[in-house]
C-alpha cells in the first residue's frame, strides 16, 4: 500500500514506529479567530488527551498475519480496542459493472477476513470494529483517525510484502499519533 509515505517511513527494522510531531495552536490564531473557535479548539485537543487509546490496522482486504499479530500483541498489551480499516482504491480506476464487479469481491474478503480476525481477537478479550471503504487510502486513514480521538497508532501492511532471504518476518510500518492531531 502506498500510503506509508504519508507518515515518513523508516526501514531495516522489524517494526517501524514514528511519532508525528505534535501540533500545537498559537494563541494569536485563537484569539483571532473568536472565543468560540478556540474553545472548540481547546475541547479537540482535550478530547485526543483523554480518549482511551486504540489501534488504526490498515489492511487492503487481504490480512496479512505479521500485522494481524502484532495487532493483537499490541491491543494486549495497551489494553485498548482495535479499529481494523480495510480500504482500497482498486474499484476506483474502473466504471460502470467492472466497478461494481472489483468493489463486491473487495467488499465480500474484506468482510470474511475481518469476521475472522474479530473471532481471534474475541478469544483473547479484544474488541474489533470492522470499517470498510473504497477510496484512496490516505484520504480514509486521515477521515477515520480524525473522526475517532481515541486512534493513537496506526499499523500498516509494509510497502513490500517480499520477505528478504535470511528474514523470518516482514516489516510491520507502526505510526504514532499520540497528540499529533487538533
């Protein structure tokens, strides 16, 4: 998927973790815009502060095991919930009932892969939500980071599945968000 390039990925590690920077408000763009802009403001930046934590999985449909695991190592670990994303913009590039085609098989795996990792993730106390869309895959990891306060870290598929010789794992991109956000 090409959207690890969207948070600045690093490589030759089994799992990557970046923190992005985090934003702040300058007070004189408060004060500019209204009491009412920065009270909205400040109640954002209050809301990602107190959300319980959660994890981002981004998936294409097809769930690749190194992410699903550490998925689950990591929700055990926080003790937070996981949101699993499957997008894609595959269907996108087609029209009419070659859309429609792409887009159910999309819909049909990404929703029997989803039912089975909920399944795993239930026999180990994990609540999975399960969001599916076809669209471009940056646009709908910012949408649903920004619509959920509690989303702190986000995992991904790595850039290339290919798993080099000598390597028993692939690279699992993990993302930051911790306070990245207003």
């Amino acid at each position: 998927m090409g959207f690890a390039n969207w948070f600045g990925k690093k490589k030759n590690k089994e799992v990557n973790i970046e923190k992005v920077k985090k934003q702040s408000v300058d007070i004189g763009a408060m004060v500019a815009s209204g009491p009412s802009e920065a009270a909205g403001a400040l109640a954002k930046m209050m809301d990602h502060q107190n959300a319980p934590t959660k994890v981002l999985m981004v998936q294409d449909g097809e769930y690749m095991q190194q992410v699903t695991d550490y998925a689950l190592k990591m929700a055990q670990r926080l003790d937070c919930d996981i949101i699993a994303l499957d997008v894609t913009d595959r269907p996108l590039q087609f029209f009419g009932d070659r859309k429609a085609r792409e887009t159910t098989r999309f819909l049909e795996m990404a929703n029997d892969n989803a039912e089975k990792f909920s399944f795993m993730a239930k026999a180990q106390g994990i609540n999975v939500k399960h969001i599916v869309e076809v669209a471009v895959p940056e646009e709908a990891i910012a949408s649903v980071s920004a619509s959920d306060a509690g989303i702190r870290y986000v995992l991904s598929k790595p850039e290339n599945d290919v798993v080099e010789a000598g390597q028993q794992r692939s690279h699992v991109p993990v993302f930051d968000l911790h306070c990245s956000r207003l």
